[in-house]
C-alpha cells in the first residue's frame, strides 16, 4: 500500500509517539511508556497498521548500540571505585534476592529451569532510564544519593553485559557449547586490547588534532562506535559488547563529555524506534497467557525491591529516609531486561511465552515504578510544585 514503507514506518512512529508522549507527560508516566503503548496499538496485534515490523527491528537495533556506547563512555572508573566498596555488596546481595525471587515464580507457573533461570536474571536490572531521568540533577539534597544510584547502576550494567555475552554464547548453532563460550571469552580480551591499541594510537591524536572541528569529531565518535560494533561479529561478540568496549576506551578522554552529549539525540532518535518495536512485537494473544504470571511477577518486584535496597543500605550506614528513597528510585525491572528478553527469544534459550512474561513484567512496573516515584519524590516531572525540581 506504501510505496516506501521506512518513510512511512517513520512517520507514523514519531508522529504517533509524539502524541503519546504528551499523554504521558499529563499522567506523569515515562516518555518510553507511551512509545510501547503505540507500538502496541499499531502493531500486528492491534490495529496492524504496521503488520512487518522486521522493516525496522534492525533500524531499532542501532538505538541499543548507541545506548551502550553511551553506557561506556560515562563508565569513569574513578567514580565507581569511589562508592564500589559499599554499593558491590548491595549489588551482588540484591542481584541474588531478586535473581530468586524471580526464578521461583517462574517454576511456580511450570516454566522449566533455564527459562525459570532467564527470568529471575532478568530481575536484576533496574532501569538507567526511570532511575536517573526522573532524578534531581541541581538539588544538593540528592547528590550522594544520585552518586550511590549510578554506581549500582553501573555495577549492575555490568552483571547484564556479561549476562548478554553468555545468552550469546550459548544460542548458538548446535546448543550450549563451552568451546563456543570459550571462544567468545579469549575474544573478549582480543577486542580489548585492539580498541585500547588504537585509542591511545590513533583516535586521541585524531581527536587532539582536530578537535575544533565538531562535525569531525561527531562524524568520527559515530564511524568509531559503529566501527568497533561491526567489528566485534568478527571476535564473535555481539554489537553491542563491541560498542560498549568502545565507549569505555574513550571515556577517561577529556573530550568524552562533549561526545556522550552530541550523541545523545541520535541515541533518543533510534530508542524511539526501539520502544516502538518492542511494543509492536508484542504479541497479544499470548500476553493473555502470561497475564497472571506477569502481574504476580510486576507486583512482587514493585512490593520487594524497593525494600531489599533500603535493608541492605541501612546495614552499611545509610540512612533510613534516603535508603528507601534509593529504593524506591531503583524499584523496577529495566530495559537491559527487555534486551535480554528478546536476545534469549532470538537464540532459542527462552519460549514466546517466556520472553512475553519479562516483557509484560517490564512495562507494568515501568508505568507503576514512574507513578509511584513523580507522587512522592522531587523530579523534573512532579506532580506537585514542591516536588518539583529540575
């Protein structure tokens, strides 16, 4: 019916997703909240307005390799080490809880135990995107607590990276292979070495030369991002580990914040389409399956992770009001678990059924996580102007 079908799939993403978002801002809800709600209408399992979404499933896919990239260039390894001591502890202990948590209601609905496993993994994550949009930037108040939420973040978007490198593994071809995984741990290493080699060799003097010319520099952080992801296929990786190690060569690199800002729009650009798609292959018919697992599986992250964090920063001297408020702040799953969801799908580790379950999961807590944190927190979103705070 559509002559160009990308021009069109682009048009009615953003137009619609515009819309959207603007219903979300009034109900105080994530911006991504109303790019999967219109997804999911438009979809084949709505009103199929979109009815192929391979079109722009590899279009969307460039989205998570910038976000990655992004994730790597903030990864300051003097600000981690800084709060790891405390927040490793809480990191690991709550990883364990949540991990549990989730592998036991899966077996309860008769999932088997590597779907049960993928599952609880994927309860780890708290989302980057709630937890740090939705948190003060120029409030005194908060900056310890925004210090400690990004090295749990970090830490735990590190537990996800490796997470990504063994699902990887082991959907390849023929089963779970340990020579497979193996191989993928020497390459690992391999694409370190290459990308730390060929910064301090060839990018820093590239970027000293001529970092004046911002369109050059800009042109040459997107050629070395999508460079070094196309490159990790060779060692095996995925392209996201390999824009990932390239992130985080960069990011000790003065320059690093100018580039993580100027690619902040292309980023946004491609996760718009990204939360579309993910909304859009949503499908309904076996949500419905899934939809009691899925609220007992949402309800019991909203109801326990919040509380296991105040607990386990309280024991290391936090205080009580700041801790639950971290808590709160870091009380749902994350997009790192839709990653996972779809990643384990593709390779044949999970079920339709399984994947939908973390799916559905996610977004309920992403709308109920966001509600809960815009009623009761100082955010740039408040409902209330004496939360307000920008």
């Amino acid at each position: 019916m559509h002559n160009d079908p990308i021009i069109f799939h682009i048009f009615v993403i953003f137009t619609g997703s515009a819309i959207l978002a603007t219903f979300a801002l009034y109900a105080r809800q994530a911006l991504l909240v109303g790019y999967i709600v219109w997804g999911i209408l438009l979809g084949p399992s709505g009103f199929a307005i979109i009815e192929n979404t391979e079109v722009i499933n590899d279009i969307a896919q460039i989205g998570i390799i910038f976000l990655l990239f992004l994730l790597g260039l903030n990864l300051q390894p003097q600000d981690l080490l800084h709060t790891m001591r405390k927040t490793t502890v809480v990191t690991l202990v709550s990883s364990l809880i949540f991990t549990l948590l989730g592998f036991s209601i899966a077996q309860a609905f008769g999932f088997n135990f590597l779907e049960s496993f993928v599952i609880g993994v994927s309860m780890i994550f708290s989302s980057t995107i709630i937890g740090l949009k939705l948190l003060p930037t120029t409030v005194l108040h908060h900056k310890h607590a925004g210090e400690v939420m990004v090295s749990i973040l970090l830490l735990q978007d590190l537990i996800a990276i490796v997470v990504l490198l063994i699902l990887q593994g082991w959907g390849k071809e023929g089963g779970a292979s340990l020579a497979d995984i193996g191989l993928l741990i020497l390459g690992l290493p391999s694409m370190i070495g290459f990308a730390l080699l060929f910064e301090r060799f060839v990018l820093v003097k590239l970027i000293t030369r001529f970092d004046k010319i911002q369109e050059y520099i800009f042109l040459l952080t997107i050629g070395w991002c999508l460079g070094m992801a196309e490159l990790a296929k060779l060692f095996s990786l995925s392209h996201e580990i390999g824009a990932f190690i390239g992130g985080v060569v960069l990011a000790s690199n003065p320059i690093a914040p100018f580039i993580a800002e100027s690619l902040k729009p292309v980023r946004d650009f491609f996760l718009v389409i990204f939360f579309f798609t993910l909304g859009a292959n949503l499908d309904l018919g076996i949500l419905y399956t899934v939809l009691v697992p899925s609220l007992i599986l949402a309800g019991s992250i909203l109801l326990i992770k919040p509380f296991v964090f105040k607990y386990l920063m309280v024991k290391l001297n936090e205080k009580a009001s700041l801790s639950l408020e971290i808590g709160f702040r870091l009380g749902q799953i994350s997009e790192f678990s839709l990653l996972i969801a779809i990643i384990a799908l593709h390779t044949g580790i999970i079920s339709h059924k399984a994947s939908s379950l973390i799916q559905a999961a996610t977004i309920m807590t992403f709308v109920v996580s966001s509600y809960i944190i815009v009623q009761t927190y100082p955010t740039p979103i408040a409902v209330s102007d004496r939360l307000r705070r920008d």
